[in-house]
C-alpha cells in the first residue's frame, strides 16, 4: 500500500519467461529454431528504455523548475513586504525627516528631584533676604480697602524709627529692648469705629515673636486725613500678633469715645479684619521676593 503521491509507472512484466515484444515465428518449420537472439525485439525493447528515461528527466526536469521559481516568488514576495513594512512606519536610521535627525540628542531624564520652590516666610524672617523697598504707602496702599465685602475709609499713614515714640506704654520700652527698627502705622475708619494698625519692623523672626508674646500696652492711635481723636481716655481693643520679622499692633474704639466692652462685635470685626490685612501684605512681600528668587538665573 502506498501513503499517497504520484506513482512512477511500472516497467510492463510478461509471463512464461518471454522477452519483451512479439516472438518472432520459426523459418525452418518442424525444425528446432536456433538459439539465436531476437534482434527486433531487443531493439524495440531498447528504445522502449530510452523513451522512458527521456520522460523521467524531462518530469525531473520540469518539477526543479516549478521549485526554482517558487524560490524565486516566495523572495520576491519576501522583499515587497520588507519595503512595504519600512514605508509604513518602521523606524531605521535612514528613515528620518532631514538631514540633522540624526545628530538630534536622546532625552535624558534626572533621577534628582528639583529643589522646592523658595518658601515666602524666608524672605520676611530675616533682614539679609529681605530686601524689597518698604514704606508705610507701600504697605498700606490706595484711599480705602474691602475686606469681604466691608469696605474701609484710610486715614493718615506714618513711619519712624523711634518705635517707643508711637506707642502706649509699656510698649514702647519692650519694642526697644527687642530691637525693633522701625514702625509704621495707618488708620482706617467706618460707621463710627477707628482702628490704627502698627507694624513694627526687627532684624530677625526671633525679635519680633519676643516682642508679640511681651505686648503690654498698645500703639498709639493715629488721627487726621479726616479722622478725629479716638482711644484717649477710654476702653479700647487692643491686639497684637507676628509674622515673620515683623510683629503688628492694633487698637480699635469708638470715634465717639465710647468704652468698648465685649459686646461690641462690630469692634471686633473691625480688629479682625485690619489684623487680617495687615497679615496677607506682609505675607505678600515674602511670596513677591519668593516669586522673584525662583525666576532668577542660577536659582
């Protein structure tokens, strides 16, 4: 049994010993025939061989040509996919948009962290950095402020370096002992209450933290620009707090030299919200250098 393919055709097999083709009849009738060779038949038989063996390389022939040229086709198919492959995208050396592709640097990427950006309260906690201009109009700008919708009237503005000068005792004298440099002060006035703001200046946030958690006393109102006298001879509300190198003051009443007593929200809020302005403009000098150092080459 054979597993399949072409079968090679079988040489043709004759039976009672005969040789290939016709046996030829005897000349000499009742006669032994001789034992002579057939010469016709092993002629025939001959070419019979060489025609078959013609058909046999002529197959093999033909079959070494079909695996050729499959060869051929299966290369040529081979390289029509590798072009098409490198037109639609693959990436190669050659395959780039200009002339200078190739020198163009790979990214590299640092495993150091970048330093944090500078922190405001640097710049407002010592004097060696903090060194932006400073003035009480500065500090204190325009005619009015707004404070969460409350709006407040400026008064007179004033700066000395004679803190104890602009004080209520016994302010004046722990200012002094703290080193305090300078103080600018700035009243502000709405529906009959007053309140001056006091920012007393230090060389460092050590200085100006001793002072707040000494306060005694208060600063000194500050009338004109069309505010009247206020907190002299009554109960006013006095407050202190700091930041930074600076430690800020406020005394707030009534214009009419009313006492203040603890129900007096509005004189509270009043307190409230200068303390809270007097705060964010100092903060913003710090995060305006801050701002200013980050941007700087070599920062």
């Amino acid at each position: 049994m054979s597993f399949g393919g072409p079968q090679w055709p079988q040489e043709p097999q004759q039976h009672g010993g005969q040789p290939y083709g016709q046996q030829q009849p005897n000349p000499f009738p009742g006669a032994h025939a001789p034992d002579t060779p057939d010469w016709s038949a092993l002629a025939e038989a001959s070419a019979a061989r060489s025609r078959r063996k013609r058909r046999m390389i002529f197959g093999g022939g033909a079959l070494a040509v079909l695996v050729v040229g499959a060869i051929v086709a299966t290369a040529i198919v081979s390289g029509g996919r590798s072009d098409d492959t490198a037109k639609n995208g693959s990436v190669t050396p050659t395959d780039s948009a200009g002339p200078d592709d190739s020198l163009t640097p790979t990214p590299t990427f640092s495993s150091v962290a970048p330093p944090p950006p500078p922190d405001p309260k640097d710049f407002i906690s010592n004097e060696t950095k903090d060194k932006a201009p400073l003035s009480a109009e500065g500090l204190f700008p325009g005619k009015k402020l707004t404070m969460s919708g409350r709006a407040y009237k400026k008064g007179a503005t004033s700066s000395t370096t004679d803190c104890a000068s602009v004080t209520q005792a016994p302010l004046g004298s722990i200012l002094r002992k703290n080193g305090c440099d300078r103080v600018l002060r700035a009243t502000y006035v709405k529906d009959g209450v007053a309140i001056t703001v006091g920012v007393a200046v230090f060389s460092t946030e050590a200085e100006a933290l001793k002072a707040k958690q000494q306060a005694d006393g208060g600063i000194a109102p500050l009338a004109g620009s069309g505010v009247a006298d206020f907190c002299r001879a009554t109960v006013c509300l006095r407050r202190s707090n700091s930041i930074g190198r600076y430690a800020y003051f406020t005394q707030a009443g009534f214009t009419d030299g009313t006492k203040v007593t603890t129900a007096d929200k509005a004189v509270y809020q009043v307190s409230d919200d200068l303390g809270t302005f007097a705060f964010n403009q100092i903060y913003a000098r710090g995060r305006t250098q801050a701002s200013a150092a980050a941007g700087a080459p070599g920062e």
